[in-house]
C-alpha cells in the first residue's frame, strides 16, 4: 500500500509526528488502539473522520519503518 498520500508530517501539528491525513490522529495513537485490542470496526465507530485505508495506512507505515531500521548497521554497546 502506497500509505504517502494518507500520512502526513507537518512540523506544527503534533510535534511532527506522523498523523492521518492533515488530522491530529497520529500513526501512534492508531497503532496503540490496535495493540491495546481496539478492534478496527471499534476504532471507526469512536473515530468517524478514519476509514479502513487510513488504518492499513498505519499499518503499512509501521512496517516501512520497521523495514528501514533493519537496514541500519547494528552496534554493538560495550561498557
């Protein structure tokens, strides 16, 4: 899923962090809802502005980040 047209970065709008198109909901406030057991149909009826897509929008966009981190060097801390 192509999630860019869906998520934005604004840097005055929650402090830059990633949210739903334009709106004050944030990647991480979707995502946390789905990891407390919020089910899809649960977050769309207490949030009416979002549709599945931005959902899966989330979703996509969680795994692109988590896709880029693998791809970082790994260091190892030493003390």
């Amino acid at each position: 899923m192509d999630y860019r047209n869906i998520i934005t970065i604004e840097p005055g709008k929650r402090s830059g962090q990633p949210c739903i198109r334009g709106l004050r909901m944030t990647v991480r406030d979707v995502l946390e809802y789905l990891a407390g057991g919020m089910s899809e149909d649960e977050i769309l009826d207490d949030f009416p502005d979002l549709t599945r897509e931005d959902i899966r929008a989330c979703l996509a966009f969680a795994a692109d980040r988590e896709r880029r981190l693998a791809l970082l060097p790994q260091y190892e801390i030493t003390v």
